[in-house]
C-alpha cells in the first residue's frame, strides 16, 4: 500500500500544517469544527503517488449548523503541478489558480456532511491560498495565525484483538490550548471521537486487516496531524477464510454454467489442462437476480445434468438416483482433488443485473435470500462465499439503475452483516473516465465489507462501435490516440486507489478473448471498419485459443497485443502481454488477477500458466 501526503491548508503561508503519511485513502476529511452559523472546511490528500503524478483528493465539510447549499473551492498550485482528470465534481484552471465546483449530488451539505472532489494530477507541488466559498479552508477565518494546531499523537499501538474487536493505545498530543478530544480513524473512516489514549473498537470482521490513524483536536477546534498509521488483524474463528496462495495473490477464473452446452467445457477441463492447481478461486457465473432476491439460473446444469466418466473429475459416471449431480457436483469433485481451490456463485452479470434495484429496496432481505441459496443444504460444500456482479449501479449498462450513489455501500454492508466471515466480493466497472461510472457510486464506503473487487479492465472498445475507430478492448495504459481518456486499466486503477479502495483489494481484469472488426485496411491501431468481425459465438469476439492460430498478433499497444489479418483487426492479450500486466499489478501491490473465462484458453492452459508465473 502506497503512503498519501494530508495538509491543512491556511490563508497564510506560515500557517500550514504538517504533512501526514497514510496509506491509500486512508484518512479523509480532518477539518476544523464550526466557527460560525455557515461554515465550511477543507483538507488535501495525496492519496497516491507514482513517477510521472500522483491521485489528490479534496474533502469539504460542513462545519456550520445551516445547510450549506452550494459550494465553491479554490486554491493555487505551483508552476508545473496540474490537475487532469477529476470526478465527484468539475475543476476549472485559470493559470495557476484553481476553481472546483461540486456535482448536482454532492452540492447540498448538511451539518456535519462532507463531499469529496478527486483528481490525478502532475507534480510535486502543495495547494496554497485555499479557501471554502471566500473563507479560508481552515475555518478560522483569518483568525490567529500563531494558534497552532495539536501535535501528531505518538506511539500508537495495538493491545488485545479478539475476532471481533482490536484495542488501541497512544501517547498524548500536547497543544497550546489544550487537548479535548482524539478522534480515531479506521480505514480513512472516523469511528470515534474520545477524550482518553485508548479505544476499543468493536463488531469487526474476524481474520480482517485493517488500518488506523489517531489526530488530536484542541479545545479551539483545530485538529493535527494524525500519527504513524499501524495496521492490525482480528483474530479468526477458524471458518471461511481461504488459504492464501503461495505468492500471496488471488488468481481467479470465471466459469460460466451454460459453457457446458455449446462450448463443450466442463469443471473437469479446469483439471486436466492444469489451471486447478495455479487457480485459487473460481466463480461460479451466473445466479439470476429477479423479484428482490437471488434466484438460481440454470438448475439443469447447475445440480441435473449427468455426465459421463469421461466428463467427470473423479472419472465416474453420475447416477440417476444419486442426490446431487451437474456442475455443482462436478465443483465438489474438483475441490476434493485440489482442497486450495474456494468457489464463490456470482450473480447477476450484463444479462441478469436488472433486478438489483429493486432488490435493493430492501438488502437485508436480498442479502439473506442469497445467504440461503449459496448455503443450500442440498450443495453444502461448493460455494465458499458469494460475488456480486451489478452492471451498474446508480448507471446504465444493459438497463439503467437509480438506486442512488450510497446503493454500492449499502449493498455490500448487508452481506457482510449476513454472510459474517463467508467470502463477500464484486465485480466493479473500470470507467475511469470524467463523469464516468466509478464516481456514481460509492465504491470507497463499500470497500471495508469486501474482501476484494474484480475490476473489469476489459470490453473498453470494440465493434459495438461497427464504424470503429479500432482500439484494444483492455489496454493497460492510454496512448497516443485512444478514443476516450479514462479508459484504459491503469486509469481505473488509480481512480479507484484515489478514491479511498486498498489497492490489494484491487484484481487486474483479463480477458481471454478478443474483440474485433472488419473491413480494416490499416494495421496499426485508429483504423475505420465496417462492422464486427465473424466470430464462433458472436460477431466481434473470438476466444483466444481460436485467435493465436486464425489470426496471429502482428504488434503491440498499451500493454496488450493486436492482429491484423486480411480485412479483420482483432485486439487480444498473450501470454507475454499477460506478464506484463501481472508486473504491473505486483509493482501496484494489487490483491492478484482474475479473467473471464476459462474456456477461452488453450487445452494445456497457456493464458492460466501466465497469469501464475506472472504473479509469482
């Protein structure tokens, strides 16, 4: 986990406050408390840092007791420190001096409610001369500049830990004016505000890390730096929580229940070409989501269908009377034979993810609906946990969803709250683009109920757009023209670090297969086209195992390979551009990798045995 750098930004130059070092998103929105009726604060968070720019956050609260109902933040860079892509909200530049206004969402401000702006931006540089709608961003209103603030707390440590509860201990501040209180910090959110050096936090996850940071406030209002950041685990219960693999990353596959049909892949394939024994998770797609709770999708294949010795784990026929048969036995089989191997049932996906709004009416109930099905007595012992595939919420993919920017959070805490310490996960969007659909929800809030999220850093281009231009469907960074910023995996990845989410609660997305158009004269990337590409399936896509005979890659582009081939261009990653995106997720400090899905692989497990060695 990467450090961030906090400042608490004063009117006057000599005023500012000492710099913080957090890790990613940790520790958002430390301001000072009310000095009059409306009134209004800001704090600065370097919330990562890379060697060309670093991902900053505002945070804006409410520190009166009126509705704020609008607002306006400015403040000065240095020449050479610049702000590119934003969110939550619009930031103009005029020379050195920047303006960012909120969005329609965020611009109401109750008391005691804070909204954040975000950016990536170039430089090394510290905002100056920052104020909150004219008033100076650290509420004093150009009060004494010699009232300095509390001293960073020392010493924190952490005591006892239970699976339920850590307890926290620290040496005093001192301050001018006087200590009043302490306010303690877990994973960037408060959770307490006491006024002795030690805190019990309680109703915690058990076999969970997490990271705390303590600031002092004295009795004028004005709060410190926070101290040395620890990170702690709870205790476990000894239940769910999976055995980490051996490089200490998550390698997941997607195996889809209908690819038993057409496909001709069954759980047994998963064995045979190798990929079980370089895998350490598998999702099991898809559930349906439909009338407020998870229902199954395909039961015939899912507990019914029979298979034969030959499509068998365990190389023995399913019988017609015996109590279980279809994929989910075949899952068991596969976890008797490689006991590492955890599976989670995910529900929704592009096709089926219209029914969580209206799930979402009520979570908990949705939450237990789910509970019960993963938890069926009849398949005891398949599933380990459940994933979450919504597309998307509070924004459109196949349908549209206005469930409200908090729906992510919401979501996530009620199957954390039910599924205790079972494997809860999600599979999120990788728009990084301004406006785009990272900042429709509240990712960030609904990070500390995840065990992780697979951001899905693929299908960003395509022949959905028939006309072209062609562009790879999961480069890893942006390049000289690409049709639109923001998306790339690189972009969603820093956004989502910028915005509070742990980066080893981050899966890099694979795709194995490619997208594609045809009527292509021109080789390299930017070419027109006349529509999709024939495809086995469906038109513009083709699986891997298909293209590296059919049409082989011909050059590179962001982080990933491309083929033109007579009139077709096809964009797909191999097992060298694989490497080096798995270089890229260790050099990130991601959790691991996923893909979808396995059957676009070869027979012998080419693009598995890459991601396994890439991240080793």
């Amino acid at each position: 986990m990467r450090s961030g750098t906090v400042r608490r930004i004063r009117s006057r130059a000599t005023a500012f406050a000492v710099a913080l070092l957090l890790p990613i998103g940790l520790l958002v929105g430390l301001a000072t408390p009310a000095q009059a009726a409306e009134s209004a604060t800001a704090t600065f968070i370097r919330t990562s840092q890379w060697d060309t720019g670093f991902g900053g956050q505002w945070t804006v609260e409410n520190t009166g007791d009126t509705t704020l109902t609008d607002w306006e933040l400015e403040w000065d860079f240095p020449s050479g420190t610049t702000v590119g892509s934003h969110w939550n909200g619009t930031v103009t530049r005029d020379g050195d001096h920047y303006t960012a206004t909120p969005a329609s969402w965020n611009a109401d401000l109750a008391p005691g409610q804070s909204a954040t702006i975000g950016f990536n931006g170039t430089g090394t540089g510290e905002p100056t001369g920052c104020t909150v709608n004219g008033e100076p961003c650290d509420g004093s209103g150009g009060g004494d500049p010699s009232d300095e603030a509390p001293s960073a707390p020392g010493g924190l440590t952490v005591g006892s830990a239970t699976d339920t509860s850590l307890t926290l201990n620290w040496s005093a501040a001192t301050d001018d004016d006087g200590v009043a209180r302490y306010h303690v910090f877990r994973n960037g959110t408060e959770v307490a505000a006491v006024t002795g050096t030690s805190y019990r936090d309680t109703g915690l996850t058990p076999g969970t890390e997490y990271a705390y940071a303590v600031t002092a406030e004295d009795t004028a209002g004005q709060v410190g730096p926070a101290g040395a950041t620890v990170t702690a685990s709870t205790t476990s219960d000894g239940g769910g929580d999976p055995e980490p693999p051996a490089d200490g990353h998550v390698k997941l596959g997607y195996f889809t229940e209908w690819g038993v049909y057409g496909r001709d892949y069954d759980v047994k394939d998963i064995d045979t070409s190798g990929s079980a024994e370089k895998i350490t998770h598998i999702n099991y797609s898809f559930g349906n989501v439909t009338g407020g709770k998870c229902t199954m999708g395909d039961s015939y294949a899912a507990i019914e269908k029979a298979h034969t010795a030959a499509e068998s784990v365990d190389g023995v026929a399913d019988t017609w009377d015996q109590p279980l048969r279809g994929n989910f036995n075949q899952l068991l089989e596969l976890k008797a034979k490689h006991p590492h191997i955890k599976v989670l049932w995910s529900f929704g996906g592009w096709t089926w993810s219209g029914g969580f709004g209206e799930a979402m009416q009520n979570p908990a109930a949705f939450a237990e609906s789910c509970y019960q099905l993963v938890n069926d007595p009849r398949w005891e012992g398949v599933f380990d946990g459940v994933d979450l595939d919504w597309e998307y919420p509070n924004a459109c993919g196949l349908s549209c969803d206005s469930s409200g920017y908090s729906s992510m959070r919401d979501m996530m805490q009620a199957f954390r709250a039910k599924f205790g310490d079972q494997l809860v996960t999600a599979a999120i969007t990788a728009d990084a683009s301004d406006g785009g659909k990272i900042e429709k929800a509240d990712y960030a809030g609904a990070a500390q109920y995840t065990d992780w999220y697979n951001v899905m850093t693929y299908d960003f281009f395509g022949a959905f757009d028939k006309d072209g231009p062609t562009a790879p469907h999961s480069p890893l960074r942006g390049y000289d023209g690409i049709p639109q910023e923001g998306f790339n995996s690189d972009a969603a990845i820093q956004k989502l670090k910028a915005i509070g989410v742990p980066a080893d609660k981050l899966l890099l997305g694979i795709g194995f297969y490619g997208r594609g158009w045809t009527g292509v004269t021109q080789s390299e990337p930017g070419g027109s086209a006349t529509g999709a590409a024939p495809g086995t399936y469906e038109a513009g896509i083709e699986d891997y195992k298909v293209l590296k005979n059919s049409c082989p890659t011909t050059g590179t582009v962001a982080g990933t390979a491309y083929a033109h081939c007579g009139n077709n261009w096809w964009s797909y990653d191999t097992p060298e551009t694989i490497h080096g995106k798995m270089s890229y997720a260790k050099d990130q400090g991601l959790g691991g990798a996923f893909f979808w899905e396995f059957s676009g692989d070869t027979t012998n497990g080419e693009l598995v045995t890459a991601i396994d060695t890439g991240l080793s």
